[in-house]
C-alpha cells in the first residue's frame, strides 16, 4: 500500500467519520481506489459530484417531459424499460435482479431505503426480509397499510454482501429514483438511514441533526428517520424512530394513534 500524505489521511479521517456516523463500523481499502481520493466533507456535502476514481457512465434516462405525457404506470413501466438489464454501475456485476420500486403511485409516502439486501434481491422487491417486516409493522402503526405507500431504493442492485453502496453507485442510479419521485408525487418522502438521507438531500450530516425535520425537496417534502435494519440492531431507537412518523403524520393531516403495539 501506498504512504498516505498528510492530506490523504485527514481525507481518509472524515471518511471513516461519514461512515461512522451511519453505523458502518469496519472497513476495508480497495487497491483500485486510491484512499488519497477519499470523499473530503466538502465533497460528501454535494453528493451528486462524482469522484475522479471511479467516475459513474453517464446515465442516459429519459427526459421527464417526456414521461410527463403518459400516465403514472406507463411513465413507471418507461423508467424500469429505461433502466433495461442495467449495467451502468459495477452493482450489476453481482446481483440477481434489479429491485426497481412498488407500492401505490398515487401514494402520499414514499418509503426511500439505501438499497436491496439478499431477500429483496430473490424476490426483486423492497424490503421483504426481516427488516421488510419492521418496515410494515412501521407502516401499519401509521394506521395505514404497506399498499397505500410506495418504497424504493437509492441503488436498484444489491451491493455485494450487503456493504453500503458508494458514492459514484447512488450518483449513477439515483436519477431513476429521481424520476421515480417526479411521477408519484409523494406528499412526503421518508429517507430510511442515513446514506437515503444524505444521497437525497445532498448533506453530510449526523442522524441526529438530520432527523426531527421536514425539508423541502424537488416540489415535494422529505423526514428522515432511522433505516429498520438498524433498529433491528437496535431495538432502542424504535421510539426515535415512531416520533418522526408521527411528525411525518401531523405533516400530513392524519389521526396520530398513540404508538405501535408490536415491533
Ligand atoms: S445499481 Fe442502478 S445504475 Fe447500478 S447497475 Fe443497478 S440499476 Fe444500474
């Protein structure tokens, strides 16, 4: 390996921070990227830049003109016709098959996770591991059900071993995601984590400061609230998690039960 400069390092420093901050706890250096290109703060605060050591494909999607033309299941059936057997990103490489979305296009909450894990990858839907489960019991403890939202990812292609998806993966594969919001029109967005969050919102922040608020975004809303797969870790932080649905709740107008009754 490569002698880091002293740049290289404090680079290296905020990145490992990033990743701490999003629970992530070990790490490993790819040869191929060079750590002296590592994500600086300033960097991760703009997260739609790309980085000079593995620059994304430019991603040709169609324009949404275009898709504003056609009804919300046709303008979806266009966006996944355009995302094809896609090979945009090195997430292809592994994966069983593209997750692409589902729920309710006329869905005021759209659900936003990081991206498929091992079940969503078998059965080509989001969140229908254990992690899925909580995600419904979240739902249902909205007093609505999982058909009435609608859920997807940042990257459509489970990352190999379920490790977070870079940055230059979420840069290529968000703007289906983009468009995907463009055609539900979510009254809200829920980002799920922190890399949901920090992908969408383009800020590198701590969960903590990114939670607790409702942000405008891209004509729409947007909370922040824990991924389920970590409150599967930890269990403690459900109640966290139930406070922003409820703010999510009086966002929109709706009865707030008193709290979930199950996990
Ligand atoms: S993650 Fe997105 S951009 Fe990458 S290969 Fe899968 S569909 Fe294509």
């Amino acid at each position: 390996m490569t002698p880091l400069t002293p740049e290289a390092k404090k680079a290296l420093s905020a990145r490992v921070q990033f990743y701490r901050d999003l629970g992530i706890h070990s790490f490993y250096r790819r040869s191929e990227a060079p750590v002296a290109e590592a994500h600086t703060p300033e960097v991760e605060s703009t997260m739609a830049k790309s980085s000079s050591a593995a620059k994304p494909a430019p991603v040709k999607v169609k324009s949404l003109p275009v898709l504003n033309d056609l009804s919300k299941t046709a303008a979806l059936d266009a966006i996944r016709a355009d995302i094809g057997d896609c090979t945009r990103c090195r997430l292809s490489k592994e994966r069983n098959q593209i997750v692409f979305g589902t729920g309710n296009m006329d869905a005021d909450i759209m659900f936003v996770g990081e991206g498929p894990g091992a079940d969503e990858d078998e059965q080509g839907l989001p969140f229908v591991g254990r992690g899925g489960q909580l995600l419904n019991n979240m739902i249902n403890a909205m007093g609505i059900k999982r058909e009435d939202v609608y859920i997807a990812n940042v990257v459509k292609c489970r990352p190999p071993g379920n490790r977070t998806p870079e940055r230059d993966e979420c840069d290529t594969c968000s703007p289906f995601l983009m468009q995907q919001i463009e055609v539900v029109k979510p009254k809200i967005i829920v980002a799920l984590g922190a890399v949901a969050a920090k992908n969408l919102l383009g800020l590198n922040d701590s969960m903590a400061n990114l939670r607790g608020q409702i942000y405008d975004f891209k004509n729409t809303n947007l909370a922040v609230t824990y991924h389920p797969a970590y409150l599967l870790r930890d269990p403690r932080q459900k109640a966290e998690a139930w406070k922003d649905l409820q703010m999510v709740m009086k966002h929109l107008g709706m009865k707030v039960p008193a709290g979930p009754k199950n996990g």
